[in-house]
C-alpha cells in the first residue's frame, strides 16, 4: 500500500480579480521508502500542492481532492487536532530560504527542541541530548555551542542543516525537500543532497524532492513527476525519462541540461508560465510548443496510458521524435 496517495488535487486562489487556480488534478502516490522528485519552473504548483498536502496554505486557498490519505488515513476527514499530531511528527517539510524560514527571535536549539516536545513529550535532559544527536548528524561542527546560537549568526548553508534536523527530528515517515538547494553554492548544495540521501537511506523513510534542477533529479530520485503550469504532464522512473522523455515540456527541460547542449548557444523555452489572465483554453503548455496545433491550442489534450509515461499532451512524442 502507498504510504501518501493523493488523487485529482486542485487548489484554488481567491483574488480581486477572482479565482486562480493554483494546482489542477494532480495526483501523487509515494510508496514507503521512496524518493520522488517533482520538477518543474517556478509557479507549477509544486510547492502549493505539498503546503495543501500539510494544511499550510492560507485562508484565501480552497483545497479539493478525490482522495488524500496518508498511510491509509483519510486526511480530508481527521479533524485540526489530528492533522496537527500527524504534521511534524510523522510528514515533514524541509521549507525553501532557510535564513527566512527560521525564528529570529529563539536560538537554533529552542526551535529543534520545540518539535521534540510538542510531538514526543521528552523532557528537557531527553530534548537536549536528541537535539545534540541531530545537529551532529546533520554535519555540524561543534553542536553544543551551536544550540545556543541564533538563524543570524549562521552561514546559509548551516541554516538549512538546521531546518534538516528541525525536520527529521520526530523521525518522520515521508520528508518534503522543498528546493533544499536553493540559494546554496555549489560545494554545499552537493553536501546537502548527500545529507538527505543518506538520511533516507538510515532511517527508510520516503522523501518527496521539489526542484527544479534536472541535475539534482538525475543524481537522487528513483521517481519524477513534471509539473507545469498546476498540471501533471508527466511521469516516469529517473532513466527511462531521461532516455526517453514523451511530453514536449520534458523534452525541452531536459535539452536545456549543459551536458545535453549540441551547441555553444544553450536551447531555451520561449515564453513563461501561464498565469491567471492568459490561461490558454487547450493544452497549457501549447503557446510554447513547437509541435502545437489548432488541437492543441483549442481542446485541453488526455492522459496517456503509463508506457507513454501518463503524458498530459495529444501528439506525445516517441524514440525518435514525435509519435
């Protein structure tokens, strides 16, 4: 049974000008132990549908699903109180800008030791020794005096070894990374996805990766999911999609990749993501297509059956170029 098995997920917006819509029938299942990435460019609803998934989102969201459970519990059904045992403890996130996700205002050690007794009740010699525990596997140096420290007087990458060990801290079943990476050089980014590969890898526990970093996928999921524009447009096993991508966006993300260039001038998607006002009528992704039509631009396209990779487009593409 999949540990979180969420189906027909849309987020709706309210705005003065009305509504938009945020995530639209995006399914996602993650099976214990599994590490899935979600790709895709800024505003693809990756991390709105992760906040929906964790009661995050604020009053303005209206949040509907065919069904949303984790580990066999409806989580549409379970009321505040529940959720909130559930939320911290047993799913957590890892949130994108560590420097501002962070209370200014309490020591690194109050924020890691807050979780602890909130959702497991240890006492304070019991906190301070799992939280000493957590710092020294996250990777950083001299975790006593750390503690003590506040978000400001650590560098980036130390404050998003932070939010790892705030997240992991309750030992959690399924993490969220949501663009762990983000805003870190290069040398810390590779040291961050080593962290959480090997923390998933000690503890079984199932992380869901949002990036939109194809490098990153390549190198740590098992799983991806493409996302654009709200929608699911794909979604494959990490090789088969890189060897053999069958939705126009995919394709496009993955000959954006340096080491895929046939040329010294890098290929680019033109245009941006559809926003609330020019929303196409058909397929999503069609005033950016090469291979779009009248089809395409007049009649939202199905989804494929999985051997096609569930592609959300009319024409997906085959080995050799368009089916």
């Amino acid at each position: 049974m999949a540990l979180l098995s969420i189906r027909n997920l849309s987020v709706d917006f309210a705005t003065a000008a009305g509504s938009f819509r945020a995530v639209d029938a995006m399914d996602v299942t993650v099976d214990p132990g599994e590490i899935l990435a979600i790709v895709g460019e800024s505003g693809s609803g990756k991390s709105v549908a992760m906040l929906a998934l964790m009661g995050l989102l604020p009053w303005t969201a209206t949040v509907t699903a065919d069904e949303m459970s984790f580990d066999g519990q409806d989580l549409r059904a379970i009321s505040p109180r529940t959720r909130r045992r559930i939320v911290g403890k047993d799913i957590a996130m890892i949130f994108q800008e560590p420097m501002s996700s962070l209370n200014p205002c309490f020591t690194v050690g109050f924020q890691i030791k807050e979780g602890l007794k909130k959702h497991l009740g240890l006492d304070a010699r019991a906190r301070q020794a799992r939280a000493l525990e957590l710092m020294e596997m996250v990777g950083i140096p001299d975790p006593a005096r750390r503690l003590n420290a506040y978000p400001h007087q650590m560098s980036g990458g130390m404050s998003q070894r932070v939010m790892i060990a705030m997240a992991i801290a309750c030992r959690p079943r399924l993490l969220i990374a949501d663009e762990p990476t983000t805003a870190l050089d290069v040398t810390i980014q590779a040291q961050i996805l080593d962290l959480l590969t090997d923390l998933q890898a000690e503890t079984g526990m199932a992380l869901i990766l949002i990036t939109h970093d194809m490098g990153v996928v390549a190198e740590t999921a098992r799983r991806v999911s493409v996302q654009y524009a709200g929608q699911k447009v794909e979604e494959q096993q990490v090789g088969p999609l890189f060897a053999r991508p069958h939705h126009p966006y995919t394709s496009a993300l993955l000959a954006a990749l340096p080491e895929r260039a046939t040329t010294r001038i890098l290929p680019t998607i033109p245009g941006v993501v559809p926003g609330q006002f020019d929303r196409p009528r058909g397929c999503l992704f069609a005033p950016r297509c090469a291979f779009a039509d009248e089809t395409c631009r007049t009649t939202p396209p199905p989804v494929q059956p999985p051997e096609i990779g569930r592609a959300r487009c009319h024409y997906p593409l085959m080995q050799e170029g368009r089916g």
